[in-house]
C-alpha cells in the first residue's frame, strides 16, 4: 500500500467527505533547492480542486519551529483584519495544527504576471495595506529589523563593514530620531519575495496571501523600498501608490536589502544621510 504523505493526510482531514480531483502548486515565496517547490518563510500554498469542480487553498505551515502555531494564529488574525479594512483576504474555513483551508477568490499570484501591467494594481493594494487603520493595541511581534538602525549596524558588522565611530554615532543618533518619527502601518515584509497577492485576469488583485511571519507594524517605506531594490518597479507602482519613499528611510533599507560588503557604497551612504540630518 502506498504510503501517505504528513501533507496529504493533513489534507485530507481539513477536507473531511469531500474528494480530490488534483492539487496545483501555487508559486508564492521563491523556489526551493532545485526549482522545488515554492514557499515563504511560514510554508506552502496549493489550490485543490475538488470533484464537485470547486477550489480551496491549502495553506500548510512548515513545521520548523516552536513557533509555527503562533505564525498560524497571526495569519489568520492579519486576514481578518484586511477583511475588516476591505481588502480582498481570504476566509480561514477550516484549520488543525500545521495546516488550514482557505476560500479561493481565483487568480495567478504576482509571481506568474510580475512581468505584465499590473504593477499599478499591486501599488495601490500595497498603500490599501498601509492605510488600515491600526489600533494602539494592536501587536503582531517583535523582529529585529524593527529596529533598523541597530539591525543595519550588526548586519555590517557581520557582513565585514565596520562603520566608524562618526558613521555609528550618526546612525544610533539623528537618523535613529528621524526613523523614529516615521509613520506605522501593517507592512508585509515584501522584499526578497514578492507580496502574496493573486491577481485575475484584467489585473486585478482579488486576495492577498502569504501574510504570517514576515507582517509587522512597522514604516510602511521597508516595504516599498524592499521591492523597489529587490524588482526594478516601474513607474506605475509609484504613480498608484502616491509617493516616492523617504529619502532617510531609503537609504537605510536600501543599505539592509542590498545586503552591500562595499565599504565606499556604506561610506557614500552615511555622507548623504549626514547631509539629510545631520
């Protein structure tokens, strides 16, 4: 007899009585070793197409951590709050440790049409994003690049760029005060990856997925600088989101995306940020 994958037998319980007709791998995240299979930082997604002739999402959480219950928590809670805010997220309709089915609102992630017209759609879905309203009570954790000044000083220092004293100074002091005054929002953390967003057939995005680990309050410019460095974003993006990033916040998240070993590009960095503030 044929062994049962862990997956599929999470699967098939989330379904209960209702039988598979084929599974199709959605490709949100970036590819594994190999071109395998997509994943984000939380795990997979799927679109099963059932015998009946419907679809729904199996979003399955990879089981790597202590943590992975809580990142499964918090997705389900960002997509509650998206729905709320009107953003087109998807409804959790079934879920057990490590897995859960989700509605299927249809489209191809960003992924498959990163190449076609539909940047400004995914500009004006990003600043939907950032303007949802967030309630001084509202936490979705801590990451250390929160802090981006601290985060950028010991990502240089890992990556064998030491910053002088003047450039460290400069960083922990008047750049630090200015991030400081920069708004909040929800961010999803698009950068290396692109957003999870399905997009259907006249360019349109009808979900938003791949929303646990990476979503933060935090400057909505990490978001946007992250892709911007990372994608080479047209015109358009800009146009439909409204604004170019803050000058200070760009430098600073370009220099953490970039991940740069050049000492001079650093150094260039810091000047031009000394002439901003200080």
């Amino acid at each position: 007899m044929p062994r049962v994958s862990r997956s599929r037998r999470l699967l098939d319980a989330l379904l209960g009585a209702r039988e598979v007709a084929s599974i199709e791998e959605l490709p949100i995240g970036w590819p594994g070793r190999g071109s395998g299979s997509y994943r984000d930082d939380d795990g997979t997604h799927a679109r099963v197409h059932l015998d009946d002739g419907s679809t729904v999402l199996f979003r399955e959480y990879a089981q790597t951590n202590q943590m992975v219950t809580a990142y499964q928590q918090k997705e389900a809670r960002v997509f509650s709050l998206l729905r709320d805010a009107g953003l087109p997220a998807p409804v959790v309709l079934a879920s057990a440790d490590g897995g859960a089915l989700l509605s299927d609102a249809g489209g191809v992630p960003l992924e498959v049409v990163r190449d076609r017209a539909v940047w400004g759609a995914v500009g004006a879905m990003l600043r939907r994003l950032h303007e949802v309203p967030v309630a001084d009570d509202l936490w979705l954790g801590d990451r250390p690049w929160m802090d981006p000044v601290a985060y950028l000083i010991r990502n240089l220092r890992r990556r064998g760029v030491r910053p002088s004293r003047d450039a460290v100074a400069l960083l922990r002091g008047p750049v630090a005060d200015h991030l400081a005054t920069r708004p909040r929002a929800v961010c999803c953390g698009a950068g290396f990856s692109l957003p999870g967003m399905m997009l259907n057939a006249a360019g349109e995005v009808v979900a938003w997925l791949s929303l646990g680990y990476y979503v933060s309050i935090d400057d909505p410019d990490r978001d946007v600088v992250g892709l911007g460095v990372q994608h080479s974003l047209p015109e358009a993006f800009y146009d439909a989101y409204g604004r170019r990033p803050d000058p200070v916040a760009e430098i600073v998240n370009g220099l953490l995306h970039r991940r740069t070993t050049d000492v001079d590009a650093v150094d260039d960095a810091v000047a031009r940020l000394r002439e901003l503030v200080g």
